[in-house]
C-alpha cells in the first residue's frame, strides 16, 4: 500500500534526523535517495559525513532529478531533500517557475506511482521576509509551491521545530 510523508521545517531543524528514524522504525533495510549535487568541498565533506553517519541497514542512492528512474514496490525510501532536487532542476533550466514546478509535480507523480512508503525532506524557506534577489524569490515559490503539492499527496506530514516533530496532518 502506497504511503507519503512530508518532514518539514527549517535549517537545522531535525528533520533529516527524523525521517531516518522514521525510515527505520517502518523498515529493517531502508532506501536512502539523495539528491544533493555537490557544488564545492565544504559540501562534498558534509556529504561525505552525511554517508558515514548511516549505518549498514541502508541501500543508498544518489539521484538528482529523475527519481522515476528508481522503482523500489513494497519498500520504504527516503528522498532528501526536495530543496536540492528543485535547486538541481532550477539550475539546469531556463523554464520559467511555471514550467519548473509541473516538470518537478510530474516527476513526483510518475516517482510515487509505485506500492512503496516514501518519506519526502524538504525545507521550509519561506518563513522569513521576502528576499530583494529575484532568482532568491523565485526559488522560494517554487521550493513553496513544491511543497504545498507533495503535503496535498500525503497521508502524514510533519513540521519540524527544535528536534520536535509536529503532526499537522494525518
């Protein structure tokens, strides 16, 4: 039986340490599917230090976009983030933010189209003002309307605070 959950909430906010948690309880071998791309050598090591941290239980993947590409029935999957898996299409795109947000919705309907578990990591960056950047501002609607589409499709989604894990649905 398909199942989607959404982890939500700021930098630092637990999430990524939830939803493996999460992952673990529902699964004895989960599928971790990364989409970070590695942009400079700060990042590489916090990636690298993500990999270390997971213990053997894990089949990890790394995918930046196409996670269609991946069929996994009857398992549970961990996709984070959703913040770097738009970032990716953002910056391999000139489409518009209209265009970008029903190629990332089709990929996420195509993706989840499967008997699987998944559970979805994304930030919430829309919390504070709105930023004088425009490629900044467009990030966040997409990033947003990204979001609002993915929690509309799940069956439980959370919000992150401090380590705390709020349910504001299912």
């Amino acid at each position: 039986m398909r199942k989607i959950i959404l982890i939500t909430g700021g930098a630092r906010s637990g999430k990524s340490s939830y939803a493996e948690k999460t992952a673990l309880r529902l699964s004895p071998h989960p599928v971790y599917m990364a989409t970070a791309r590695i942009w400079d050598e700060e990042f590489r090591q916090r990636v690298l230090r993500h990999q270390r941290d997971r213990s053997k239980e894990w089949e990890n993947i790394e995918e930046e976009k196409e996670l269609s590409k991946h069929q996994f029935p009857e398992r549970t999957i961990l996709i984070d983030c959703v913040t770097l898996w738009c970032t990716n299409y953002l910056f391999d795109s000139n489409d518009s933010i209209d265009q970008l947000l029903e190629t990332i919705k089709a990929e996420f309907d195509k993706f989840t189209d499967q008997d699987a578990t998944f559970i979805f990591v994304s930030n919430e960056i829309g919390l504070g003002g709105t930023s004088p950047n425009d490629i900044q501002r467009k990030f966040t609607d997409l990033v947003g309307w990204v979001n609002q589409y993915i929690a509309s499709r799940s069956d439980e989604v959370y919000f992150m605070v401090s380590g705390i894990p709020m349910k504001i649905k299912g």
